[in-house]
C-alpha cells in the first residue's frame, strides 16, 4: 500500500478524502460526495460549464488545456451518442498521483465522470486505468457497482430523468494510449496508435461521437469545485491556473511522496521544505520537474512558481505533475539514455521520426554511456532530437525529443567526459538493455 | 464542392474546397514528397515527409491530409521543409539496408528516388542496424523486413482495396511488423497488391525477385490473356537463349483502365509462355502413327494440301473450323473468313462461355446501354445477377469494391450462392440455381402479390434506382435474358454488361466464330455446325477436316481421341493438347503476350495487345492461317487487304527535328495512313475491321493511344431465333485457374494447390 | 443501456465457466463489442497464464474479427504475452524515479536469487523476471510489480522476503 505523507504547506481539496476510507459509497456519502452532482442536476449544463470555466480547472494530464472550455467545444446536438471517457492510463514516469485517486476517492472520479456528462449531455462514461492498476480497477469497479446500487448510476439518477451509465476498464502496457486518441482506439479494441487530428474528439471522438476526454485528476477535482464553489477554488491558485494539483516528488528527495499544493507554488520550496531537501543531504544536481518527458531543469532554474505559464517559461512544462530530484550523483549521460530507452520502448511505431529517431537515440547514447562514442554523436544526438520535434504524429516524438535537447545542452561536458573510452565519471552500473519487444 | 483560392508558394492555386493540400499542388506541378499517402486508400499522416508549412499554424503539418482553405498560404520548398524532408530520409536509412545493387527495387525505389532528390547523401548513423531475416509468405510473395518503411500501402491495399485483410501491423516501436494472417504466410487472393504497392523491395514476389535489373527489361503493355475483364499487363521481358522472355507482369505506371489493379493471373501467370513443354517444332503424324517435328514450309504444304483435297472431295460442309477466345480479333476475324471464303465452310465456332448473342439480341439495338468496365467504377447503383466476380473477373470485384469504398455505391446481389462481394452489398439476395430466369421476369413484370417479400423487396428498391448497372453472368442464357433488359430499359438509365470467361471471348463472338452469323451478328443463310455438333459429326465420320485454332475441345469435353480418327485434324497451339496429341499436323502458335492485334472485353471494350515477348519457333496464328491460305493457292489480298495503293506519307514531308520521325510514325498509324506493307500487318485487317463490322468503327487514335474503345455491336436483322445458347460451357474458373492455360503455368498451379491446402486445413 | 438481451453463451469455450459467462456479459457493455478486446485478453491470459493459439481463435470469434486482428492488437501491448510465463511473474521497474532509488541493483538481486534474467522463467516455473517501464509508483521507488500486486519501498532485504513469500504460495 503507497505510504501517504503529508506537509502543513499542503492545500488538500483533491486529496481530502485520501486515507479516509472513502471508497466505501457510505463514507463517502458521509464526507459530502455525491451532493455536487446533484447540484449539477439541478442547475443544468450551461450553468457547469459557466462554472467550470470560471474554476480557471485546467487540464491535469500534461497539456494544461482549460477544462471548461473542453467541454464547451462539445457540440449541443448530435446524431452519435456522446460520451465522457476518463484517462486514468497514468504512464507518465515520474508520476503516481491518479494512482491514490483511484485508490482513495473512486467516487470523486465516478462524480466528476457523471458531472461531466451532464454538461456535455452524455448518457455514458468510460473509465480506463493502465493495464498494471488491476487492484485499483477492483476498488473502481465496486464502487461502481455501488453508486449502481444507490441509483446514482443507471436509469433516472439520483430520481431525475437522467440516464447515466459508466463502464471501467484497464489498458495492457502502453504509454501511447495515455494520447486521447490513441485511448480511444484502444477502448475500442485496437492497437494504441492516435488518430489523425482534426477532427478534435469533442466533435469525432468515441465511436465516432462528441467525447470529452479527461485526465482522473482532472475529473476527481470536478466534484470538490462545485463543493467548495467555482470563484473560490481559482482563487486557491495563480493567475489562469486555478486551484491545487497533486505534485509526485521521486528520486532523491528526502521525504518523497504525493503532496497537493496551489498551482503556482515554488518549486524550490516544494523540494527543500515540503519534500525535506535532498537525501543524505547532497547537492541537487537536477530537477525533472513533470514527469520524464519535461526538459530538466538546473538547480538555479528551480526558483519558480509550478504553474503551466511559469514553467513553460522556464523552458520546461509542468506537465503530469511528476517532480523527479536528481543529486550529484546521478550520470546525465545514464539518465538521458534510461528516459530515451522509456521512449523507444513506448514508441507506438507509426510515424517514422518517432519510430526510427527514439531507436537511433538508444543506439547511440547507449554507445556513447558505454564510453564507445565520438565527439559528433553528442552533435548527433542533439540534431536527432531537433529533427524529430514537432514533425511527429502526436506528441510522444517531442516528449522523447525535449528532454534530450535539454539534457545535451545543459550537461554538455558530462557528455564529452564519456567520450575517448573514458569510463563513465558517475558509472556505478552498467544498462541493462530493455530487451526489444 | 465550391472551390476555394489559396497560395502555394507564392502561386495563387483555385481547387474544389476539401481538396488536401498534397493533391492540390501535385494538379499544379508542385511535387509534394509521400511515402504513406496513396490516393484511394484511408490516410496516414505517418511517413511525415509530405510536412508543408502553413501560415497561421505552430507547426508543420501533413500536406496529406490536410484540405486546402481560402486564403490559406502554404510553402512547400522552404530550408525548413528541405531539412525536414532530408531528416526523415536520414531517419529512415538509418535501419533501412543499403543492399540497393541486389534489391528487387533497385532503380525502381521510392526510397532511393526520394534520397536522390531531397538528398541526405551522408549518413551520420554508425550503429548496428536491426535485422530479421527474410520470410517467405505464399509461393509468389517474400518480406523482408529490413527494407520495409512501414507506409502500410500493403496493410490498406488488402483491407480496403482487396477486401482481403490478409496483413496487419504487429508489435510496436522499432520493432513494429507487417504481418501475414496465417501466423507465417499468407491466406489470401495472391493478387500481389501488395508488392506493386510497396514504394521500396520489402515485399518482393517469386517470379522476379533476384532474377534481372529492372534497365535490363524491355517493358511492354498489353493486355492480360486471361480473364475476360480486359486488365492492362506491363510485361517485362529480358533477351534470353530461346526469345525474349517475360520475368514479371505489373501495372505499375497505372495506365490501363484497371488502373493499380492486377490479379494474381495478370502478374505471375505469363509463365505459361515459358514452360518447357511450349512446341517450338511444327508435328505431322507419320507412317507409325507417331507425331514427329517438321519442317515449316512440309508442314504447311501438307495442310494445304490436304484442306484442298477435302474441299474439292467432300466439299466444304465436309469441313469444320474451331477457333480460340484468347486470339485477336484480328486473328479470329481472318479465320472465319478463311473459313467461309477458302474452305467454302459454315461449320464454325469456338468454345461459348456466355450468351453474347443472345445479349445482342435482347438489347436490340439499344446500343448506347452497353456498360464498360468503367461503369463499375462509377455507377451509383449496381445489379449483378449470377457471377463471382471476385473469382471470375477480379477487375470487376475491384472496381465494384472501389465505387462502394469512394462513392457508397449500392451493389444489389442475386446469385444462387454466398460470394464476396455480398460484403459490400445493400441488398443480396439467393435463389436456386434454377431461379434465375423466374427471378429476372418477376423484375420485368407488373406487381405480383404472390411474390416472396425478400424478392419484392429488392424488386421494389431496384426499381427506385435512377442509375443502375445491370451485370449478369453465364447462368442467364437464351430467352431469359429478355426480361431483364426489358426491366432495365424501363428505368430512366440502365446499362447493362454479359460476363464471359477468356480474354477475347468476346471479340471472338463479335468476330463471327459461329455457325450461324457473321463479324458483327449478321446472319447467315445457311447455320453451319457448331462445335458439339462437329465434335459429332466426327464421331460419325461426317467431318473429313478439322482445324482447330488455339482450343482444346478433346479434353475439355473430355472426347475419346478415337472419335477423330477419321478426321484431318490440324491444330495450332502452344502446347501438345490432348486435342494436338491426336492432330495429323500440329503447329506452334505465339501466345496473345507475343502477338499484335486487338482484342475486347468482356464488357466490350476493345483495346490494343502488343508484342511484348518472343519465342524462337512460333509463329502467330494471324501468320499461319495466312501461310496456309497462300499455300493452297488463295488470293491473299482478298483475305488481306494489305499493300493496296500508297495511302501513306512514306516520310518525304518528315522534319529534321529529332524524334520527330517516331511521332511521324505514330500519327500516320494512328490515322491508319501508313501502308500495311505485309499480309502479316494486323492493321491491315483491322482496317477491315472498323470498315465492316458494325460497332467497331471506334476512333482508332484513341485506340492506339491506349483508351478502351467501347464496340456497339448490334444484332442485324433477321438474326436467329436460337443463338445456339444450348452450347455455353463456362469455365468456371477460379482466381488460380485459367482454362486449359492454367495448366501450363507452374506458378499458378503453385499458388492454386497452395491456397487448396490453406482451404483444407481451415476446414480441419 | 441499448443492450437488454444477452446473446446465447459462447460454446464450446476452452476457458472456464466463470470465465466464459464473464465474456459473454463483457461483449455487450460496450457500443461495440471489439471494446471488449483488450480486457478479454487479460482476463483469457490470468486464467491461462499466456494467450495461447486457441485462446486467440476463441476471443477473435467471441468478438468477430479476423485472428489477425487480434493478434495485431495483442502484441502492441507488453503486458500481453504469447508465452507462458512463470505462476509469479516478477516485474522490476527500472525507470527513472526507480532507477534513482536502486532499482536495477533490485533487478540484478533479483537475477541472482532466481537464477535468470528478462523474460526467463525459473526451471521449476514459479517465477518470471521482467525488467518494465514505469508501473505508477514513482513517490514509493523502487517498485515491483508480482503478477498485479505492487511492493513498494523496497530493498534487497525486503526484495528476498517478497520472494519468500511467493514461493511459500506455490509451495501451497
């Protein structure tokens, strides 16, 4: 069982049933769950997407796109049913955080997956969680079952004219299908390979109908903005990014965990305070700041507010809130090739400079950690990695090429130490070779 | 759609909006590079290489699937486009071997074409590349996964093209697969879509691989002797010791009317002209009963003779000749002239697999109804009665497939049993073998409430058709196929198409190959024998001479060879027939693949066959018969009209510009100026052709520029009461058979007996 | 739901009763049945313990595609196999937050006390080794995954009583 932490610092609104037994429908019921949904009932779409954008919810999975306006992209008629579908398929490295959702406030996800419905006018929603959350899919599916039983799902809920059905499932082993599209191929039983974009799901999604895609943070904070009001829960916050997010902290941190904090908070303080700084006391090194596909960040770019606008300032992104802390003794080159061998392996294989670029990067920094590389493979690695950003199919080519580009700029020198046969400065293991699939 | 203006590199360009950007500046000339785009088949977006920068627009996107927008600027030959492009080239050589000088492909590779052009001359990757080995999937197809790019034209030819679905995409990354569907091979038509598709030498097939270089081929168009559907067949030929001989069959440069489309006959099923068993020596029977080889000008003196001999002894109704549905038109045009004229004979005929004269007859001059293939790509609703053309005339399927696919076509089925194309049909429905004349009068007459309502049904929905393309098979014959004309004719546009089995089943029926009327369905006074009837009246010492021309009715009527012990039994062919074995002289004849003429479609339309192969020891049945007229002391240009006056420019007004003399050439052909100087000029007798023949009086430069000529053949009056429909044998071939020539192609008996054991397994 | 009958039961299905009622039910909660793919497929690997020729005949005609097409699908997802794998199948994350916090030293442990390496079964077949990305315990690293269970926090100490504990089940 994950350990919970907790820090006096933290804002808790999406983790404020965690460890409280909530996933039993009872306790939840007598922790105020399932009154935002009715509320929703009650005042109708057009008054929850009024509320959602004025929550400033942006989107928890890694774009930051504004949720009300998501869903406000949803066309109010439409031949095709339409449906909400819920990205729990949480694969970022480095991030963990739909993980405590799942296990401690299943029904904060089924409420916000309900709510979300109502706007779009959605008679069912999907669940999906990875494929290795198989005891999380058992914790969702008795809740399920459970909010069935009560009347909160099916026909009429909650004893209105509503219908509202809702199926979970897991996926079995992809990083690409954390994509929306390439989740919606996959929920409809084929290979995780995105679609071609447009059309956007909102308008062409599931089953060909307008769908709402949503990360389960995204979704399991829904409930909790209806219950402690819209105005409100964006004024928790910083500008444009409204309320609190789950940041993940890993790596060498001394007290890592999950801890929920307002967006906008300092990222140094977050790993010298909240986190307790740096295990055994050493000297940062690195900052991955969310999740394994963000461009590192230095210890003197670290002194800034984790919001989307801000990071992406610093010439990194927020992204799934997975903050990675690296300590001087940590190999770039080793940790550059250990995220790109990620990469390779979750490469969907569709479009060529993500297919071929990811397995031409493994090669060559896997020569170059080796002691075995020349001075134009650093030039090469990098040339590689700007080549493949923003010319692939969807966006996994740039998540394997930025991180790189920022790695070989950053960490130059580290690069060329291992060149010449010089073993590894930092080498205390060798690759192990993931083998190919 | 309306049509919208934007800007491709500093051009103002004006297309139909939904237009993509890619097809939008290829009409223009503006070359857009793609590996995975392939117009017809769904998009991609995956080989990147089409990337073109759009105003308005953060990044780079796919000019493959992106519609072009008023007002939209586009630029496609930026530094940045450049180094986009040659990235992805440097990406792809990176796994991609450099085995260029061995590979099928080689000088024919997209691939290689692209890194020429968009250049990515150094490589900058030093590790090793991944490796598997390669795999053999069916006797004509090989992967080699190495090479392959993974633009998934093959994946999509077969599912949407093919309607097969016989390859997917396995496992993931680096490590992502074309897969063949029975786990290590491959269940499926054979057809080979999927080797002409692929841009570099992944897919390879048995008959070419590592056998020659493209540059060492003559390349040839002509058209398939197979089927009847008329595909065009480039042949590749290569000088060998005894000929030229063909190594492949495609039709990659898309030019004929079957557009991409070959079937596994039409691409691996040429091999016949190479068999070992082909007669290169002409046969005459001696003494001890035994065929033994001649020499040319004794075997045609002693045909000559003796067909002299019968006619001033027995007669001309002592006579019988049996033509072939795979020569040209020219051919069986002069051999029934030959029969009528010189043999003084009516007793001619050839193996009937349809009911064209009765067709004729029922359309009744309402010529304008004949459908071409072309029809079934575009008619918005389609009614086929009878038939597999999946089985029987792979282009039709095809096209059938690909109006459904583009256009949402309506394709109504009746047949008496389950076939493919059922997949894509709206409305199928099966009566009895024996239905089909009770079906086709219940669509011609007034209501009927005594009508099952599945058949009223599809009655009622073909009646609310406007369009419709009727297309019937053998089972409708004689008197029955009245009344589905007769229905069709009643809606506001129907045509309509008769299928039949070989390559110029047709055109042999239009060329007059029957006893009962002339080229062009013009009736004769006196009905001659058919070919049962000859058959019989051999058996019973009636028929003294029998001449038969590329056909083998003894074994496929399965005849006792005794019943033409009697008779002077001359037989040209390619191969020692059961019918040859029995022959007194037998003489090697050219296949159509080696050959000149025209032939026509099934659904009459007439097209050029040229000479693509050669070999040493044959001759063109067009020559022999002229060879043997000649012999037996005819007037050969009254069976010919070659030679006659100087119509032609002999080239005196030619310029002095260079290749000005070919087109000279050409343009003089085309107009039929230039003189036949030789009685072995079939355009000598297509001249005749279109001069006499009623509804082959098409526009000949169109026809020699390669556009089908649809024939408006029209039954002439007085025409028979009974077309002799009592005859029709159809083939009832397979995708991997081809009448008696199937036999003789080694790789079509290959794939036949492969997918046989596929077939048996699957059944346990 | 637009589904209120279910089809007829599947028969004769290679896997257990349970199992195939459970199949019978999933094809009908979705839109479309091909949905119920990729859940079939775990499910049919749980109880078999690989996707076995005869499981993959069977799912792709309980759906109504092509074998092909089944296999297409399976084989893009890593936690699908067409192989048997041990009765415990030893999942060492070895990605970045886990890496950070030992664990490859955990997968070489691993590969000394069980005797092999990646995707190698132990002889008597109790145990599978596979080196795996991220499994989403990152804050808890190093993290190990046994069949769908999580053990997290882990050191070799703790890796070797994990073990135990396994091995104590087979010897059940």
């Amino acid at each position: 069982m994950p350990t919970l932490v907790s820090h006096p610092e933290e804002v808790r609104i999406v983790s404020s049933r965690f460890g409280q037994g909530a996933a039993e429908i009872d306790r939840y019921l007598e922790l105020g769950g399932y009154q935002s949904v009715r509320k929703a009932i009650d005042q109708g779409p057009d008054w929850i997407i009024a509320q959602m954008k004025a929550s400033n919810l942006r989107g928890r999975g890694g774009a930051g796109f504004p949720t009300g306006m998501k869903w406000s992209f949803v066309p109010k008629q439409s031949a095709k049913p339409k449906y909400v579908l819920v990205n729990g398929d949480e694969s970022e490295p480095g991030t963990c955080k739909d993980h405590l959702i799942f296990l401690h406030d299943p029904h904060a996800v089924i409420e916000g997956t309900i709510i979300a419905g109502l706007a779009i006018g959605a008679k069912m929603g999907f669940i999906y969680l990875r494929g290795e959350y198989r005891y999380l899919l058992k914790i969702m599916e008795k809740a399920i079952a459970d909010a069935y039983a009560k009347g909160f799902l099916g026909k009429g809920i909650f004893g209105s004219q509503f219908d509202f059905e809702v199926v979970s499932q897991t996926g079995a082993g992809a990083y690409e299908v954390g994509e929306e599209s390439a989740l919606m191929e996959s929920l409809e039983g084929k290979r995780g390979v995105p679609r071609i974009k447009p059309p956007f799901p909102a308008v062409v999604g599931l089953y060909g109908g307008p769908t709402v895609i949503n990360n389960a943070e995204t979704i399991a904070t829904v409930p909790h903005i209806f219950r402690i009001g819209a105005e409100e829960y964006a004024k928790i916050g910083s500008e444009r990014n409204g309320g609190t997010r789950l940041f993940c902290v890993s790596g060498h941190a001394a007290r890592n965990g999950v801890y929920e904090l307002p967006m906008g908070y300092n990222l140094k303080r977050l790993i010298y305070e909240v986190a307790g700084g740096i295990r055994d006391g050493r000297p940062l090194k690195a900052v991955v700041p969310g999740g394994s596909s963000t461009p590192v960040l230095l210890p003197n770019e670290i002194d800034i507010g984790l919001d989307f606008d801000q990071v992406g300032k610093a010439g990194s992104m927020l992204g799934s809130g997975g903050v990675v802390v690296l300590d001087d003794t940590v190999c770039m080159v080793d940790f550059a090739l250990r995220t790109i061998a990620f990469y390779q392996h979750e490469s969907c294989g569709w479009c060529i400079p993500c297919r071929e670029g990811t397995d031409w990067l493994k090669k060559t920094l896997t020569r170059l950690h080796a002691g075995a590389g020349e001075m134009r493979d650093i030039d090469n690695v990098r040339y590689l990695a700007e080549n493949m950003l923003g010319r692939t199919f969807c966006p996994l080519g740039d998540a394997a090429a930025m991180p790189t580009i920022a790695f070989v700029k950053k960490f130059r020198q580290e690069f060329e130490d291992h060149l010449d046969g010089k073993p590894c400065p930092h080498a205390r293991h060798t690759v192990p070779e993931l083998a190919a699939v | 759609m309306a049509d919208v203006t934007f800007t491709v590199d500093g051009r103002q360009l004006t297309a139909p909006a939904g237009t993509l950007v890619i097809e939008a500046c290829r009409a223009a000339g503006i070359e857009i590079p793609a590996f995975c785009y392939y117009p017809g088949l769904s998009l991609q977006a995956a080989c990147r290489m089409c990337l073109v920068r759009i105003e308005k627009m953060p990044k780079l996107q796919t000019a493959c699937t992106t519609p072009v927008g008023e007002g939209m600027v586009i630029a496609t030959e930026t530094d940045e486009i450049k180094q986009a492009r040659k990235s992805m080239l440097e990406l792809l050589l990176a796994n991609h071997p450099l085995d260029c000088p061995v590979c099928d492909a080689g000088g024919e590779c997209e691939l290689q074409d692209m890194t020429f052009k968009y250049g990515a001359g150094g490589s900058k990757f030093t590790d090793i590349k991944n490796h598997r080995d390669e795999q053999q999937w069916s006797p004509v197809v090989f992967f080699d996964r190495p090479r392959c790019i993974l633009c998934y034209r093959c994946v999509r030819v077969c599912n949407e093209g093919m309607d097969v679905a016989a390859l997917g995409i396995q496992f993931r990354n680096s490590g992502a697969v074309i897969a063949p569907n029975d786990i290590t091979s491959l269940d499926c038509e054979q057809c080979g879509m999927c080797i002409d598709l692929c841009p570099v030498g992944a897919l390879t097939s048995d008959t070419y691989r590592y056998k020659t270089r493209p540059w060492e081929l003559t390349h040839v168009g002509t058209i398939c002797t197979h089927c009847g559907d008329g595909c065009k067949t480039t042949l590749g030929a290569r000088r060998e010791e005894n000929g030229m001989q063909i190594v492949r069959g495609d039709n990659r440069d898309k030019s004929g009317m079957n557009g991409d489309f070959l079937c596994v006959k039409g691409r691996y099923a040429f091999d016949f002209a190479n068999n070992p068993e082909r007669l290169t020596q002409p046969l005459v029977r001696q003494p001890d009963g035994k065929l033994a080889p001649a020499r040319w000008e004794d075997a045609i003196a002693l045909v000559a003779r003796r067909f002299r001999e019968i006619r001033e002894e027995r007669g001309g109704a002592a006579m019988g000749v049996i033509g072939s549905t795979r020569i040209t038109n020219e051919e069986a045009y002069l051999l029934q002239k030959f029969a009528r004229g010189p043999l003084q004979t009516a007793n001619i005929d050839h193996h009937r697999t349809t009911d064209y004269p009765g067709f004729v007859k029922a359309l009744g001059g309402e010529t304008a109804h004949f459908g071409s293939i072309a029809d079934a790509l575009t008619a918005p609703a389609i009614l086929l009665v009878g038939g597999d053309p999946t089985e029987e005339h792979p282009l039709l399927a095809w096209n059938l497939r690909t109006n459904f696919r583009h256009n949402g076509s309506r394709i109504y089925i009746a047949n008496h049993r389950a076939i493919k194309l059922e997949h894509q049909a709206k409305a199928t429905l099966r009566i009895s073998y024996g239905g089909y004349a009770d079906l086709v009068r219940s669509l011609a007459a007034s209501d009927d409430a005594s009508l099952p309502a599945e058949t009223a049904h599809f009655r009622d929905a073909l009646r609310a058709e406007q369009n419709l393309l009727i297309v019937f098979g053998a089972e409708l014959r004689g008197d029955a196929i009245a009344p589905l004309i007769q229905f069709g004719l009643s809606l506001p546009a129907a045509k309509f198409a008769c299928l039949g089995d070989f390559a110029n089943s047709r055109g042999a029926m239009d060329m007059g190959l029957h006893p009962a009327f002339t080229p062009g369905y013009q009736a004769v006074s006196t009905v001659g024998l058919s070919l049962p009837q000859m058959m019989d009246a051999a058996g019973r010492n009636e028929l003294a001479a029998l001449y038969v021309v590329g056909d083998d009715p003894v074994g496929r009527l399965g005849l006792a060879p005794e019943s033409l012990r009697n008779t002077f039994l001359v037989v040209q062919d390619m191969f020692l027939t059961a019918t040859a074995q029995v022959a007194d002289v037998v003489l090697p004849s050219a296949s159509l693949y080696e050959k000149s003429g025209t032939v026509t479609n099934t659904y009459g339309d007439l097209q050029p066959v040229k000479k693509a192969a050669d070999t040493t020891g044959v001759r063109s049945d067009l020559e022999l018969i002229i060879r043997i007229a000649d012999q037996m002391g005819e007037d050969i240009r009254a069976l010919v009209p070659f030679g006659r006056g100087e119509r032609g420019d002999m080239g005196q007004s030619r310029g002095v510009q260079s290749g000005e003399a070919d087109r000279h050439a050409v343009w003089l052909a085309a107009h039929n100026l230039e003189p036949k100087l030789s009685p072995f000029d079939p355009d000598a007798l297509l001249d005749e052709i279109q001069r006499l023949v009623p509804g082959y009086d098409v526009d000949r430069f169109a026809l020699m520029a390669g556009e089908p000529q649809p024939v408006r053949v029209a039954a002439g009056s007085n025409f028979p009461v009974s077309t002799g429909s009592e005859s029709i044998q159809p083939a009832n071939d397979t995708l991997f058979t081809s009448g008696t020539l199937g036999q003789y192609s080694e790789k079509l008996t290959e794939v036949n007996r492969f997918q046989a054991e596929k077939t048996l397994v699957a059944a346990g | 739901m637009s589904a209120t009958t279910l089809p007829a039961p599947f028969a004769p299905t290679i896997f257990s009763p349970e199992l195939a009622a459970r199949f019978d039910k999933l094809v009908t909660l979705y839109p479309v049945r091909r949905s119920a793919l990729v859940p079939m497929l775990l499910y049919a690997q749980d109880e078999i313990g690989y996707l076995s020729d005869s499981a993959i005949a069977e799912i792709a005609q309980r759906i109504g595609i092509t074998e092909l097409d089944v296999r297409n699908v399976l084989s893009y997802y890593s936690m699908l196999r067409t192989k048997p794998a041990g009765k415990f199948n030893v999942q060492v994350c070895t990605n970045i937050s886990c890496m950070l916090r030992g664990g490859r030293e955990l997968l070489e442990h691993c590969e000394r006390r069980l005797g092999i390496g990646h995707k190698q079964v132990t002889p008597d077949g109790v145990f599978s080794l596979e080196e795996v990305e991220c499994i989403g315990a990152c804050s808890w690293a190093p993290a190990v995954q046994v069949n769908y269970d999580f053990h997290d926090n882990l050191t070799p100490e703790a890796m070797d009583a994990v073990l135990e504990s396994y091995r104590a089940k087979a010897n059940e």
